[in-house]
C-alpha cells in the first residue's frame, strides 16, 4: 500500500522508520519530511494544514493510508477532510482533538468521566484569575487554553510568577490561545506518559515512557519539548496502568462517544503518579516527541499493523508484541534552544553511525545543503538505541553522539537518570 506520513520532526522520521520495514509498506511518503526522512522515503512539500491540498495530493498519488504525526493538522480537521474523502486515516477529528487543543474541554471530560485529575478554575477575565491566586497561594499551574506549541503551561512556585503569567497571557502572549486560562492545583508525584490506541469501540495500550523537559542536566534550566526519553517507564507498573486504565482512559473514550464524538488514533495520557494513584496531568491526541521515537525502536514493523488495524476499526483483533527491551533517545539540540538559537551549522558524522533495529539517529530538524547534513530547527537530532536493559541502551545511545561532531550542538547527559 501507498502510506503519506504528515509531519516533518522527529517523531516523523521514527514513524517512517517503523513502517518502512512492514512489508506492507510500497510506496512512502512524508510531508513535508526533512533529511533524514528523505533517506528512506519521498518528501513531498504540501501545506500540511490545508485539508483540501493534502486530500488532492492523496488522490494523484494513490494514496491508501495517511498517517497524521503532530496536532495542528488534526486541530485544523485534516482527518476529518480526509475521511470525507474515503481515505483511511490515523488520527482523531477536529471534534475529538480538543482532548489537546482546548486543556478546558478536558477538564470538562474529565468532570464527566469522573476521571482523578488537578482540581481546576476556567477564566476568562485577568482580575478574578488574580483574585483566585491570591486566595489560593503557590505552587499553582496556570494554562492557557488553546495550543500554544507547548509554551502555554507555567508551573508557578510563587504567586508573583502564577500572576506574571496570568497577565502575560491575557496579554496575548499566546494569541487567541490565551483567551482562556486554566488555573490548575499543582500535583506531585512522578510524570509518565501512556499510549493507548482508540478505534471509538476499543482501547489498546501499546507502551509507556518518561521525557525529560527541561533543557540541561540535572533536570535544570527551562522547559522544552523534551530533551530525551525511554521506555518503558518504570514507575508506570501493570498495577498503575490498568488503573489508569480503569479510572482515566476508558471514562474518557466512554463520555467522547456518549457526546458523538468518538477517540480515533494514538491517545496519550500525561499522568502524575504518587502512592501508586495515578492521575491526569494532560492528554495529546499524537504521538509525544521524543517518546515516539522509543516507542517505535521497541515496536518496529508492527506500529504499521497496529496503526492500520486503529483506523479500520480492528484493534479488537490486535495484541502488541512486547520484546522485554528498552529503549533510549537522547535529544541533540542547537545552542541556545529553548531560546533563539543559530539555523545552518553542519553536522559532522552522522555517515559512519550505526543504522539498525538497535541504533538510529532520528533528524527532528535537518536540512540537506551542498551534500552536507544541516541544523535547520531548536531540536535537531534524536539519537536513539535499544537493549536488553536500560543501561545498555544507554550506553548505545550515548556511543554514538561520541562520534558526532556538531559543535553548534548540545544535549543533556543525564537522560533516564530515575530509572538509571
Ligand atoms: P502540559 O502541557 O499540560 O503537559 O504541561 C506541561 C508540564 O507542566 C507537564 O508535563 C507537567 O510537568 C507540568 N504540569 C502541568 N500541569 C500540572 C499540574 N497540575 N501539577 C503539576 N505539574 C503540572
Ligand atoms: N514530549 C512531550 C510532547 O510531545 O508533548
């Protein structure tokens, strides 16, 4: 079958990577893809976020299946144009989408499905989102509403920062994103994500990991999108994920058909997990990035399989073939990312590293230039490796980004430290 993966970081690189090596896989196309995509598969240069341009390029190139990487396309109700058009797709509509794009939409849900979660406020005004923070002190969260590329969530140890943030996003700092703000009770415990494919009838748990946010050692400096991950997580035992399961997950997919709009595609519940209750910290309606990228280094050819079986309503058929493995990727950033940071420095090394089922060295952000790999993003590679246990990923993984000569680069060193 014909298969066009939207999307062009990371995440997207991994996903081809997997379902490359299903023999099922003729032809593969990713849009808009990056360098290391175009290694493995035609990068195609389509707006990713017009419905109409994708389905026309799906009818002139015989697509049979599309697969959607990140959320604005499914935000913007490129599924659900797709659809119409008779493809086969994976990814949630617009409708059900708004598990990611709307933090207020879920909270609802999450009232609904009677779902363990932070208690919460909506606002829509600065003056009583101030009064609510004075009246309930630090540490608090304070969100705005809509997607603000993972920039909109401030963790606030201190009411100043709770009230900074609040007046910065009513202030537009995030656009119409902001328009409303969620102010959320602050939970502790440990942070894991878990996956779980949704087809409206059945939910399947395919794996879980942890990512590191922040961008230095140590868990220090600002937040990113993720600067590593593994999996699988070791705080997400079997106990804690059927709860989470049980008391999350299933609640949620129930309401959303109960409302008409049933979950389709990859559900990615981000849990906080403390005495062994896990509760809900967010959904995405996509794979995380980076934690695709070592979900499908433990998943190989099968994540097609799987995906396909997702979109043609077949997960009732399906079981997941775990090895007992690990895997482990570690984030290569350009200097000065989160921040502003240079574009078009060269990466050296990238030829001689090993590319199999145990190394890969996803491009997130790379551009091919006069023969030459090139930095074109904040976060540019995802070194990536599997073992028989953690450590030996680990050390594959940080094996080779010792032969990579990128000094424009840096990476944290320290990724999977809990469970190291
Ligand atoms: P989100 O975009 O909702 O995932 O938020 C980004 C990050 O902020 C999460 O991964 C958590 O580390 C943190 N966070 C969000 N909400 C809370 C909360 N209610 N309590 C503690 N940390 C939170
Ligand atoms: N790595 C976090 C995310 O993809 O949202």
């Amino acid at each position: 079958m014909n298969i066009l993966i939207l999307g062009g970081g990371g995440r997207e690189h991994s996903l081809a990577w997997a379902v490359k090596q299903n023999p099922k896989c003729d032809r593969l196309i990713v849009a808009p893809g990056n360098a290391g995509i175009a290694q493995i598969a035609d990068c195609a240069d389509i707006d990713i976020l017009d419905g109409d341009a994708v389905a026309t390029f799906a009818a002139e190139n015989a697509v049979d299946f599309v697969i959607i990487g990140p959320e604005a396309p499914l935000a913007a109700g490129v599924a659900d144009r797709l659809r119409d058009a008779g493809l086969t797709v994976f990814g949630p509509s617009a409708a059900a989408a708004q598990l990611e794009s709307s933090k207020y939409f879920t909270k609802s849900i999450c009232d609904a499905a009677n779902a363990p979660t932070a208690s919460y406020a909506r606002f829509a005004q600065a003056g009583p989102a101030r009064a609510y923070v004075q009246e309930h002190g630090a540490p608090i969260v304070i969100k705005a509403d809509g997607l603000a590329a993972g920039k909109g969530v401030v963790v606030a140890m201190d009411s100043a920062t709770a009230l900074t943030a609040i007046d910065d996003m009513f202030g537009g700092e995030f656009g119409q994103a902001g328009a409303e703000v969620v102010i959320e009770e602050f939970m502790e415990g440990e942070e894991a994500s878990f996956f779980i494919l949704c087809d409206g009838q059945t939910a399947l748990p395919i794996g879980t990991a942890q990512d590191h946010k922040r961008a230095y050692d140590g868990d220090q400096g600002p937040n990113t999108g993720g600067m590593g991950a593994y999996s699988p997580a070791p705080v997400l035992t079997d106990a804690i994920a059927a709860k989470a399961m049980a008391e999350i997950v299933n609640p949620t997919l129930a309401e959303m058909t109960r409302r008409g709009t049933p979950y389709h595609g990859i559900l990615y519940a981000g849990l906080m997990i403390k005495d062994g209750q896990p509760r809900l910290v967010e959904y995405n309606c996509r794979f995380g990035d980076p934690e695709c990228q070592v979900l499908m280094m433990r998943l190989g050819a099968q994540a097609l399989d799987l995906m396909l079986a997702c979109a043609q309503n077949r997960l009732s058929d399906m079981q997941v073939n775990w090895a007992d493995d690990h895997a482990l990727s570690v984030v290569m950033a350009a200097n000065g990312y989160p921040g502003s940071y240079e574009k078009g420095s060269v990466i050296n090394g990238l030829d001689s590293l090993p590319e199999d089922s145990h190394h890969m060295a996803f491009h997130a952000g790379t551009a091919e230039k006069d023969g030459q790999i090139t930095a074109t993003g904040g976060r540019v590679l995802n070194i990536t490796a599997r073992g028989n246990t953690l450590q030996q990923a680990h050390a594959r993984a940080y094996a080779m980004i010792d032969q990579i000569d990128w000094p424009e680069g840096f990476n944290r060193t320290d990724i999977g430290w809990r469970a190291l």
